[in-house]
C-alpha cells in the first residue's frame, strides 16, 4: 500500500499548482516521504480547467460527487471553494472514509466543529494547512512545533490582497478606489473584494488561529471585523509622522478566561518587523510561554505557495496511511475532550492606545474642547498634532491616547462628534501595542 | 502506554529549560498530544545543577550511563554538548532502543551520518529540532512542510553571538574585540568564543539544512568557513554607505550536480528583511520552487527557546509511540536510499559580487594601477568610492565589482597586494545576492 490515491476538487488556480506539483515532483516527494502520490481524479465544472496539465486519459471528469464516491480513492483535496456544495462534497468523503484536504478558510471557520466532529467519528483526517497563510507553516509551527508552550498572542498580516492595497496607500498617496483598481488590474483583488477587504477573509483565518492556540472551539461570530475600506492617505501620512505604518492585523490575545480577538487596520511602529511586510506578502508572529517570539513569513495565497501548503498535508496523510495510523495531530491540536469554550471579548471591552482624527473648525477653543470631553470619559492624551491643511473648511486634529477602554472612546467620540465646531465623523485607528522582538 | 519516560542528560542552561517545561506544562503538552511526557531521571555531573528545578526525590543523579541503561526509559535528552562523552551516551541510547532527543548541532553535523544509520538499525529516531535555529522550526518545515518543494537555496543567520556582536558594532562603532567582550560580559559569548565568532557553529547549522534541504549527506568538512574577527566599523560604515549590512551568512544553493554552501561575513542589502534581523536573533529564508521565499525569526538559542523545540521533538515521539510508529519522517529528510553524494564547491568556484577595500598610498595613478590590475583577471568595477579619510598613512579605496570568479579575486589580490603603492592586505567582503522578497 505504498501509493496514496488522490482525488482533486476543483481546478482553479490552486488546482492547477496542486495538479502541477503533483505530476511534476512525484518522483521527489516520494524520495521524502516514501509513498508514491498519485493524482487519480481532477474533477472541475468547467470542462477547459484542466487545459496546461499533462493528465492521462480519463483523469478529468465534471462531476465532483463520482470522486468522493470512488472505492479507490484514498484523500480527495477540495479547492471548490464555497460554503455549500463543498461542505457537502467533504461531508460525503469523510462518510466514505476518505480523508480530505482543503484550503477553504471559511467553510473551516464556520462549519469546523461540525466536521471534525465527523472526521473523528469516521476515523479519517480533515488537513486544512493551505486555509491560513498560504506556505507559511503557521498551523504545523502551532500544533506541533509549539506544543509546549502555553501561546499567549498572535499578530498577523493575513490577507495579501488588503497588504497590497495598503502597500500602494503608502507607497503612491492613491485613494483606497484607485489602489483597489490597481490590484484588480494586475489580479490581486476580486471584481467583487468584500470578502478580503472588508476583514472577513482576516477574521476566518484568526478564528482558525486562535482555535488551535489556545484550545477553543472555532468561533467566527465574535470576532470584531473591520476592514479597509475607510483608509485614507491622509491617515497614512500623519501615521508615517508619529512613526507607525497602517497595517490591516488580525489580533489575537488569550488572557486565560477570554480572548481577545479582533481584525482591524491598526498602527504599527515602523521599527516592527511586521510593517516591513509589503505588498501581497504574509506575516504572522507568535508569542509562547518558552520560545518567545517567532515570525514566519512568506506569500499568504498564490497558485503555487497554496499548492506546497496542500501538498505537505497530503504527505503528512501519506505518511500517516503507510504506518497504518490516523488523526496523529488533533485537528484543533488540542485533544477533542480538552476544547474549551473560552469567550471572545466584545470590542467594547478591549483597551488600547488610539490614534484619533478630528475634523474641526479653525477656531480658538476647539481643542479645549475636544479635549475636555476625551477628559470626561478617562481618556488621556499621549500627543497632539494640529496641521495647517484644511480639508473641506476643516482642520485635521490629530490625538494619539493613551491606554483607553474602546467603550469609552465610543461615548466620547459620540459626544464630540455632535459638537458644533466638529463637522465630520471622527476617525480613529487603534494602535497595536509594541512586540518586543529585538 | 499513555505515558513517555524521559531521560535528560546535562542540567545546564537548555536542560534546565526542559525539565521547567516537561514540569510546569505538563498538563497542556498531554492535552495537546494524548500522552504523558514524564521527567523520570536528570543527570548531571555537577550536583548544584539540579537546583531551582521541582524535581521529585530520586530523580537527581551524577551517572549518565544508569540513564541510557535504565530499562524504563523511552527517550534520552542529550543535552551535555561536546563530541566524545555525548556521542557515546547517544550511541548507547539508541544500542539499548531507546529514542534520543539532542540539540548538539557539532555532533550531528560530525557524526550524523553514523549515528542516523544506527538508529535506523535500531528501530529508534534520533531527533535534533533544537540543534538549529532555536525555537524556529526550520528542521521541521524544511522536512515537513517543504516536502513538494525542491529547494533552490537557503540564506541564514544563524548564531546569535555574531549577530549581536555585528549589531553592536554596527549600532555603537566600537571594535570587534570591543563589542566580542561586551557580549561575553551579558553572558551572550562564551569565555572561548571561538566556536561563534570563527563561524564554526553556522557551519555545524548548514551542514544540517544543506542535507535535509537537497538530500545529500551530512558533510561539514568541505564548507568553507570564515568568521567575523576581521569585520571593522570602517568596513560597516562603507557597507552602510553602498545601502547594506554586514551579517554572518549561512549560504546555501543547490545548483543541481553541485551545492554552493559556505558561512562567511557578507553584505545585504538594507531593503532585505534579514538586514534588519538583529541583536541575538536568527532568522532563515528559504526558497522552493513551489513556496517561493519563505522567512523564519526568532530566538535561535538560550534557555526556553532551545527548550521549546526540544519539547517539540519530545511530543513527536509521543506521538509516534502512541500510535505505535517510529521513523515516521526519516532523519535526513530524503528516506536512506535516496541520499545522493553531492558535491560541495570549493569556494574558488563561487561568483558572487565582491566589496574591496585596498590600502593605498595617496598618489596619482593608484586608482589606474589597481582597476589595471583587477581589469586583467576579468573582473569589471561596478562603483569606485575613494574616501579623503586617511588610516596610518593609507587611504581606504573602496571598490565593488560586477559578478567576479572567487579565484580570479583571490588572483588578482595576491597581485594587488604585492605591489607597491598597496600598504596592506586588501579586505574583501562578499556581497549576498538580492532576494526578491517583495
């Protein structure tokens, strides 16, 4: 039994690196890992997917659901996408006993628990490495090189597509608009973007993250999101001012009876490592009990980057069949009796330091008065810069606070805002707090 | 047989580590892994080691030998160091079919090959997480992780007492000697630091990446190894000048028939992100032809770092026992019959581009005489600087060249170095070539 059976779902991109690596560096992957791989099946809707790949006769088929019904085939890697006919195409595959592959981030996120569960159940393994940070072994440093650490927080750069767009932000003072355009162009960004750059695509792979470090169950509802829509140059410029860089960072704190984990643009000092991560790149530092700090960083998503992800699942499965053994690593990489259901702070209740841009009138008094009422609600003020620049009969009033409570923030900008010398909504932009990594 | 049975050899500063974490987190490493990781015997020398440590009576003793004879014990923790008393306990080990955990890179990068062939004999994994890159698990995503991936190259900082000591001049424009004893006094040199600052240790540490990487044995002998002892602030400041960084650099290429592997002071870019890997940190990029560049940081040596991966080999083997399997991932990576005898290059055969900074008298025609000289061996100048700034009668010119042979450098010094308006031996750094990270 030294061949390993796979059936490919789904002939995208990520299909198509997955199918390449697999026809192209069978021979080395089998001098590693001692099982031969062997793609059976490629099955894909769209009958010209498969062009540019040297199948044999009869590899590619259009029907999913012959694949994870075929006796032969040992592992069927999902790359459809989706949270339905791929839910219900793994659902069928683990109830024939075939262990599945997949980097579908958000069928994971939001219907993990059900279907390791199941997985279990049916004594078959549900890998899932390529769903967070494309190459980047983030879920193996996790749940196998870090299992003897208690992991105390996790900051990451997890979305390439809204890296990028920042990225250009910075580098060109081009409006959010045109950034996105721009990616779009060159096919870093969907036509349709919500997805990445609304947060949720961060907020799935930080609900997975979080799960395997700290022993929860998967939990996407309450994690904060906020995506990058609403970023400005102007923002970017007074952030490079104070020495910080906007990054969208998935963030994730354990503090033992809660957890604190939220996706937002955040500030970052310009001497962390993780605002030196441009463009469509990935980042993700980790911090244990015993090792400290690690960063692990490289291309997050891609044809080939996603491909090598799935294909060390693929050999982990492969290694696990030809020693006649299953779910080696709990797929949560706690044990299943051990999965807490630690609750996700609300928003309101996390403290940080904010960066606030008030929109003001050029008159004496305002600042007093801003001020004052940040004063009222506990709020104090690290420093203020007041520019020159009008924008639209307004001043940009800029204030970083100190420590301060997200709540009280919220009712003291809701007070500000309906002042009279006040004329636009307040922007604020939370701070990530420094990591001490040098 | 829930339980693992552990046999720790040397109490010093890593095992100390290991015993506080098989201790203080013994509930969390059995939650994540399914089985009992037990702290049976220490052994130590030095009786005063054990201190500090909540070890139960009985479990101190003086006599390594009882350890790797005890019947009871499943895995030995090598943790003495050295190349004699280490290798025979290992081997010991592994006779009486016990496991062996280890983080001594020297005996692996020396005696690897045997002590691998051995343990295959045997039945028993020698693991050896620890031995490079601290709490980074390169080992593991080189192995593991990689395993689609043929790996193209590897660039590395490695040792964490160079890469402070090279910050610190670099930071503070004191000496090497300087800043070699000021590393000594904060207890991040050893008393004999030869091992570090002679590039010994990188070395030992790209012996290891080298074979697990392109499948080839172990073979420390034939990598050329030069050290930090020679970089001045003079040379730091010009680099600084040019846009680099001065780093001791493991240097690894597969080129197919032959590996480019050597440890040498080298130049990099500022615009890198292994630039700014500094301090006691390490950090490896390596590049797959599937993953692309992938970055690794973090703590590469001390206590709990070093510790944290020891524990991760531990659970590994846990987990093997558990399921009743040994050598799930071979030692070196490729399975035994598929490790190639190939060929380090001798550093002669190298090209890279060259930093050279001549000592000349301050006359007409020195300029004409050396690029005359340099022009006969083939090698083209790519920036001349010629600083005004005399050293002991001698001005500094300062030359970088286009891609130039080793042999032809070292040539055309010789010749340089000879002639008369050259007042000492000429310095050459080695330029690393750009990775595309970005």
């Amino acid at each position: 039994m030294h061949e390993l059976k796979i059936g490919l779902l789904g002939c995208g991109i990520v299909g198509k690196g997955v199918a390449n690596i697999l026809i192209q560096n069978q021979q080395l992957i089998q001098s590693r890992a001692g099982i031969r791989l062997t793609l059976k099946t490629v099955a894909d809707i769209d009958t010209e997917s498969g062009r540019g790949i040297p199948l044999d006769e009869g590899v590619f088929i259009t029907d999913a659901f012959k694949v994870v019904d075929d006796p032969e085939i040992d592992v069927v890697v999902e790359l459809i996408g989706g949270k339905t006919i791929a839910r219900e195409l793994i659902l069928k595959a683990v109830d024939n006993g075939k262990h599945v592959v997949t980097a579908n981030k958000a069928l994971i996120a939001e219907h993990g628990n059900e279907m390791f569960q199941k997985a279990l159940e049916k004594g078959v393994e549900i890998a899932y490495e390529a769903s967070v940070g494309g190459c980047m072994p983030i879920i193996k440093t996790l749940r196998e090189s870090l299992i003897g650490n208690h992991i105390h927080s996790m900051t990451g750069i997890l979305n390439g597509t809204c890296n990028y767009i920042l990225s250009k932000i910075t580098d060109t003072g081009i409006s959010f608009e045109e950034a996105l355009g721009n990616a779009q162009a060159i096919g870093f960004a969907e036509a349709d973007p919500t997805l990445d750059v609304e947060g949720f695509d961060t907020a799935h792979k930080l609900t997975i993250l979080s799960s395997i470090a700290y022993g929860m169950a998967l939990n996407l509802k309450d994690i904060y999101t906020e995506g990058i829509t609403r970023i400005t140059p102007m923002d970017i410029e007074f952030a490079r001012q104070f020495g910080y860089r906007i990054k969208l960072l998935a963030i994730s704190k354990n503090n033992g009876d809660s957890v604190d984990a939220r996706v937002h643009p955040a500030m970052i000092s310009d001497s962390n490592l993780l605002s030196n991560v441009n463009g469509s790149l990935n980042a993700v530092a980790v911090t244990g009990d015993a090792a400290g700090d690690i960063v692990l960083y490289g291309h997050g998503a891609g044809m080939m980057p996603t491909a090598s992800a799935v294909i060390s699942d693929l050999a982990d499965i492969a290694r696990n069949r030809l020693s006649g053994i299953k779910n080696r690593i709990p797929p949560l990489s706690f044990q299943p009796d051990h999965i807490k259901t630690l609750p996700i702070m609300p928003i309101d209740e996390i403290s940080t330091h904010y960066y606030c841009r008030f929109s003001a009138v050029d008159s004496p008094g305002v600042l007093s008065k801003i001020s004052g009422i940040l004063g009222q609600y506990g709020i104090s003020i690290k420093s203020v810069h007041q520019k020159g620049r009008k924008t639209k009969g307004s001043v940009p009033v800029v204030m970083l606070t100190h420590l301060a409570k997200e709540a009280d923030i919220q009712r003291a900008l809701a007070e500000i805002d309906g002042i009279d010398v006040v004329n636009e909504k307040t922007v604020i932009i939370r701070i990530a707090e420094e990591e001490e990594l040098e």
